[in-house]
C-alpha cells in the first residue's frame, strides 16, 4: 500500500485501506497466534488504521456468548502483547444499540453525553490504552442539539482520551451543521465520517436497517465539497456480493438487496476486469474507491492474512473512472 492519505488539519497520515474488525474473533483471531499473524500482515503490507467499535460484534453468539466489545478485547491483547500502540491508528465508535443477542431493538438510539462517556470508557478498558486517536459517533439523534454532541466530544479531547472526533451514519445535513458550530467555536470538527458505500449501493434496493446512511445523493456532494472529512466507506465489498457473482453466476446471488439488474450487470463487468487487468475481483471492487472524486479509505474486514495481502495489492493497479460505468 505505498498512496497515503493526510487529513487536512490534523497530522493523521493513512495508509489507503482501514482494518475493519467486526469479524475479529468470529471469522479470524479466536487464538493469539492467529490475531498476532493478521495484525502482523496488515502492519507488513503497510497498514496503520485499526477500526474498532464497541458494539463489534455483540451480535454474534461465539461458543455460545453475545460478548460485549469483542474486537476491543481482541485489538488490546494484541496492542499489549506487542507493542504496537504507537504504530497504528486507532480508531473506535460509541453510541450503538446495543444488542448482546440478535433480539434488541436496532432502533434505540444512545448518543447522549452519558452513552457517550459510558462506551468510550469501556472502549479504552478494552483496547487497553489511555487514548483513542479518531472517536465516532456510531449513529445519530437528531433529537439532541448538535451543539451538545459537538461538545460531548471536545469534552473527550480536553481530557486526552480522544484526539479527534468523527461521525457515523449522518446525513450531510447535520454534517453541515456540526462543522458551522464548529467553525464559530474554533473547534477542528468532524474529521472522518464512515457510511455505506460499495460499488452496488446506487443501484440496490435500499437500506433493511433505517439507522443506517449510505454515501448518495446529497451526502456524496457534501464529500466532493469538502475535503476536510475524510469518507471511510464500511461494507466497501458489498457484503461479497460480487466474489459470489463470480463464483456462481447471477443464481449465486438471487435474493440479495444488490440483486438489481444494474448491479448484475457491474456483476459482469468485475469479472471482465478482473481478467483484463490480471488481477483479483477483491482488487477490482476496493479499486472503485481510488476512482471516486473525493478521497476516501475504504475499511476492509479479512478472514485471513492471504486476504489481507490481496486486498492491500489494489494499489499496485492503475483503475479508471470509465471502469467502473455502465
């Protein structure tokens, strides 16, 4: 991964491509010694942004328990075994749901100071650090003032637990109303925002969870307006819409939200540049985010240290706009 990316006024410099640990200790890192190996490629092929959340993975049941911040715990045994802290970028969100089992309410909503202040100080517990170097909201509620969700995390900054803030799942809207009080109280703002974005999300069927934004419409201007919040995509490999296509042909994917004819048709056209360019389809559908008009740093989640290495060898290929049109 040799691009990097510096985030106006801040001195964050990023590798291109996140890790994305909602899998870790599900799909991969059950043992130390498997952790250690995925980590260890990531940091190898350059590699420095860590995405943590609180809420990573709760949802799934391994050996038979919801765990409560499960990559945080897998993220700081790998940092105190190591290290590491000082090598990596580590970033975290607060402000989920919380759901333990597969039965809560997605839609409860938990941005409040004392939310806030609650998963942030179980996310350092956790990571097993005394600061986190990029703090998300997870979710918003546009119940509650900007001015107070601004403040809640300056708040953070003041104490050192936090270097900077960002957000999750906003709309461009109260993006743009964050970063005005920002601007009027002399504050940094918001210096990323993570939403849905993948090569099939402007032609699916729309979003199952409502919590959830995706990078269309008036949020993807408000990204080509302004530099300053760096776009880190989540679900960048459309949920393996496009390695199942491949594998099987449109009957592989009947039933998905991407299913559209429009993205059956992208479908096809991954394939073919997979083979015109000699490389992988994981190559092809990170390589749409190096063509988009603003910078952004897609967050990968891995199974293995052989898809770290693949993912991480898109940037050694040189994509086109025109690729990635119908």
């Amino acid at each position: 991964m040799k691009p990097t990316i510096s985030i106006p006024d801040t001195d964050l410099t990023l590798a291109p491509l996140g890790l994305g640990m909602v899998k870790a200790g599900v799909r991969w890192g059950r043992t130390a010694a498997e952790a250690d190996a995925l980590f260890g490629a990531f940091l190898d092929c350059g590699g420095n942004l860590i995405d943590c959340a609180h809420v990573y993975a709760d949802w799934i049941a391994v050996d038979g328990v919801h765990e409560l911040g499960r990559a945080e715990r897998i993220t700081g045994q790998w940092l105190k075994r190591t290290g590491h802290r000082h090598d990596i970028i580590l970033a975290s969100k607060g402000g989920h749901p919380v759901y333990t089992n597969p039965h809560c309410d997605r839609t409860l909503l938990r941005c409040t100071p004392g939310d806030m202040r609650g998963d942030l100080e179980g996310s350092l517990e956790l990571l097993q650090t005394d600061y986190i170097d990029i703090y998300f909201y997870h979710r918003d509620d546009p119940r509650i003032p900007v001015e107070v969700m601004v403040e809640t995390m300056e708040d953070f900054i003041r104490e050192g637990k936090i270097r900077y803030f960002a957000v999750s799942n906003w709309t461009a809207a109260r993006q743009m109303e964050a970063m005005a009080y920002c601007r009027k109280k002399g504050y940094r703002g918001p210096v990323a925002d993570q939403a849905l974005l993948n090569l099939s999300v402007p032609y699916a069927n729309g979003l199952k969870d409502r919590t959830m934004i995706a990078c269309t419409g008036a949020l993807y201007t408000y990204h080509e307006a302004r530099p300053e919040t760096l776009l880190m995509p989540y679900s960048g490999s459309a949920g393996g819409f496009y390695h199942a296509y491949a594998a099987g042909g449109a009957e592989a994917v009947a039933g998905s939200p991407y299913a559209t004819p429009d993205n059956l048709r992208m479908a096809q056209r991954v394939v073919d540049l997979a083979r015109q360019y000699g490389c992988s389809i994981t190559n092809v559908v990170l390589g749409y985010f190096t063509q988009l008009p603003f910078a952004c740093l897609p967050l990968y989640g891995p199974v293995s240290v052989e898809s770290i290495q693949d993912a991480a060898a898109t940037f050694d290929y040189t994509f086109r706009r025109e690729d990635y049109v119908l």
